[in-house]
C-alpha cells in the first residue's frame, strides 16, 4: 500500500543545482577559496551550512563562526537574486503529470527539502498550495542523510513511514529515505543512487503503478 509520495525539491521538483553553483563560485573567488562543479556536485541535498564545510575542506582558510555564518548568508542573497529567475517554466519534466495523477488516486503528496528557501521556491515556480505537506530546512536540525525531514513529512501528513515512497536526486536523500523506513526512487543525472529501489532519468516515465511496486519491495 502507498498513501504519500514526498518529493525533494532541488533536483526533484525544478533544477537549481546551477544556481547554487553560481552564487558558491561567486563568493569562493571573491574569497579566493577553492570551488569547481565537481565540488558543486558534493553540495546536493547538504545543508547551507555544511555545503560551506564542505567548500572549505578544500581550501587552507579559517573563518570564525560568526564569519561562516555571513559567508552563507552573502552566497544566499546571490542565490536569492538567482531564483528570482525562476518561473513555472522551470518545472522539471513530468513533475506536474505525475502530482495530478496522485492527486486523482487520492495519494498524498509533501515535499521534504534541506532548503531554507522552500516557500520562496514553490512560489515561484506556482505550486506553494499544491502540496498536503511540507518539511524543509526551517523546520529541521539536522538535514540528510538524517531521516528528520522525512518523518517530519510523514508525521505532518498523518501516514506512516513504511506507506510513503521519497523521489530524490541526492544519495544523501536515499539515504535519509532509506533511514527513515521508505523506500526511495533516484532521478537525474546523479547516477549513483546507491539503494534507491529505482532509478530514473526523469518523472516523465513515471506511472503510479510503479511506485506501488517500489513500496512492495521488502529488503
Ligand atoms: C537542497 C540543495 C542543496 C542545498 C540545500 C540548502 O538540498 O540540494 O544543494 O545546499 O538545499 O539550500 P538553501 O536554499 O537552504 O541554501
Ligand atoms: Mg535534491
């Protein structure tokens, strides 16, 4: 049985990875710290904060506390100003069929993002009042591949865990998936989507059929 699908949001619902590359390359050289896209690439599904720990791993520059934090906070008005390119345009294919569909088979939909700019996002896009839940990086602590967003998805849905099947493009999302009792499928270019019960190119393909099948999959 299958009652919800909890979407991820960047690299799931529209595609903002490019962005988020922009606005990190933007403020990595004006602090002449190391960043490439395959740093980019890491910083899927991580949190604001640790995509910059991961940033700085790569660099032999220390920052205070309180200096990371203005760090991340001038990389997300980049990023702001970014997104406010974004229009419905930028749904990802197959997305608005598929949530139309679940809609029609009475299956819930939320979304469970790390990002702190969910809201900011679904509106832009046109879908800020097409969910039946959302969970995102202002209502968690700690961000996948702890299962957090997830469960709290679930638990503001009122389903259980082992009923709802995550869409991810992140492993850190299957992971967090996995750890949270569901099943997970992978989409995008991330390849290697280590556990995910399927794995797609896009939603485009997508039938409900096969969800359901996923979520019979006992391992
Ligand atoms: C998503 C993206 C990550 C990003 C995180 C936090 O999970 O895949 O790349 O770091 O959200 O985003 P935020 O919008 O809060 O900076
Ligand atoms: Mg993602």
């Amino acid at each position: 049985k299958i009652s919800a699908v909890i979407f991820d949001l960047d690299g799931v619902i529209v595609s903002t990875d490019e962005f988020h590359y922009q606005a990190w390359k933007q403020i990595s050289d004006q602090e002449k710290m190391y960043f490439n896209r395959e740093i980019n690439e890491r910083l899927r599904g991580v949190s604001r904060m640790e995509s910059l720990e991961i940033i700085l791993s790569h660099s032999d520059k220390n920052y205070s506390e309180k200096d990371k934090q203005l760090l991340a906070q001038r990389k997300n008005e980049v990023y702001c100003a970014l997104l406010n390119k974004l229009s419905p345009n930028d749904i990802l294919p197959g997305v608005i069929n598929l949530l139309l569909s679940l809609k029609a088979r009475d299956i819930k939909i939320a979304i469970g993002s790390s990002s702190k700019n969910t809201p900011f996002i679904l509106e832009q896009i046109g879908l800020a009042f097409s969910f039946n839940a959302i969970a995102d990086g202002n209502s968690i602590t700690n961000s996948k591949p702890d299962p957090e967003v997830f469960l709290l998805a679930a638990e503001k849905l009122g389903v259980a865990p082992e009923e709802c099947v995550v869409i991810e493009d992140a492993q850190a999302g299957i992971d967090a998936a996995i750890a949270a009792g569901m099943k997970a499928v992978g989409v995008g270019t991330a390849a290697s989507c280590v556990n995910a019960q399927l794995t797609l190119k896009d939603l485009s393909n997508l039938n409900i059929d096969q969800l359901i099948e996923v979520n019979e999959i006992r391992s």
